[in-house]
C-alpha cells in the first residue's frame, strides 16, 4: 500500500511541475487542437467542402476540383467547364448552350435564338432555327427554303434561282440569261 502512495504522489509532483514552469516550457495542447486547419462550412452549415471548395450558395453539392456550380448549385461542371444561366445542361468541352440551356452546341457551333436546332459546321440557321443551310448558304428571310450553291431567293422564299439567275420582284418566275429580240 505503501508503495501505491509513494507512485500517486510521485505521478501527482510531476503533473504539478509542469503548471510551474515557464511559459516557454509549457505545452500548449488546448491551442495545437483547436489551431488545426478547419474546412470552411456553408453558409447554412448543412456540410463541408472537401480540399477548401467552396459549395452553392445554398450548400446542396460540392464541387470536385474547384469547379463552379450552377447558381442554383443542380449540376456540376466538368473541367471548369460553364453551366447554362439555369443550369439544366452541361456543356462539353467548354461550348456554349443556348440562352434556355435545351440543347448543346456539338464542336462549338453556334444555335438559333430559340435553341431548336444545331448548326453543323458552324453554319448559320434562319432567324426563326426551322432550317439548316447548307455549305454556309444563306436562308430566306422566313427560312422557308435552301439555297443551292449560294443561289440567292426571291424575297418571299418561295423559288430558287439556278445558276445565280434573279427572279422577277415578285417571284413568280425565272429571267433568262439571254435575252431574245
């Protein structure tokens, strides 16, 4: 027993020796743990960003590699790539999609206002996105119909011209080339 005591008050002299020493000896455990580095949490506190990413606004997802999340934080971007302003769709390889975010531009060719058709090649689709053009050609006002070799329609779309001939104001027929006595 007596043994017992002499080790509580050796243990007891030695854990009170370290409260009278300097300042400069003392570990400073309480300060090494809580100086440990801390994640930063979302504004709602609902989670942790990984690496010090930073979350939504609304803290619903992370984002892998520091990519940015979509305003409403849906969908995440690969390779820092951009979400539409609704961000319904991804965009590969950093193209653009149109303004309602429905459809993808394949090889960064631009889409009609509407985003209702793709132009291949990076051609340029009528005002309304009901057609494609061709070769680069360019489409009626109306978009109604092709043009074939760069042939330029009447007004109103309604005929083509072959080999480059121009119709009469109204459309209604072809002139000819020559012209007969």
């Amino acid at each position: 027993m007596k043994t017992f005591s002499t080790l509580i008050a050796a243990t007891t002299f030695a854990l009170s020796a370290g409260a009278f020493a300097l300042p400069s000896q003392q570990q400073d455990r309480f300060f090494t743990q809580v100086s440990e580095y801390q994640q930063p949490v979302a504004a709602d506190g609902a989670d942790r960003t990984p690496g010090g990413q930073t979350l939504a606004a609304d803290g619903a997802d992370r984002t892998p590699g520091g990519q940015t999340l979509a305003a409403d934080g849906a969908d995440r971007t690969p390779g820092g790539q951009t979400l539409a302003a609704d961000g319904a769709d991804r965009t590969p390889g950093g193209q653009t999609l149109a303004a309602d975010g429905a459809d993808r531009t394949p090889g960064g060719q631009t889409l009609a206002a509407d985003g209702a058709d793709r132009t291949p090649g990076g051609q340029t689709l009528a005002a309304d996105g009901a057609d494609r053009t061709p070769g680069g050609q360019t489409l009626a006002a109306d978009g109604a119909d092709r043009t074939p070799g760069g042939q330029t329609l009447a007004a109103d779309g309604a005929d083509r011209t072959p080999g480059g001939q121009t119709l009469a104001a109204d459309g209604a027929d072809r002139t000819m080339t020559r012209r007969l006595a």
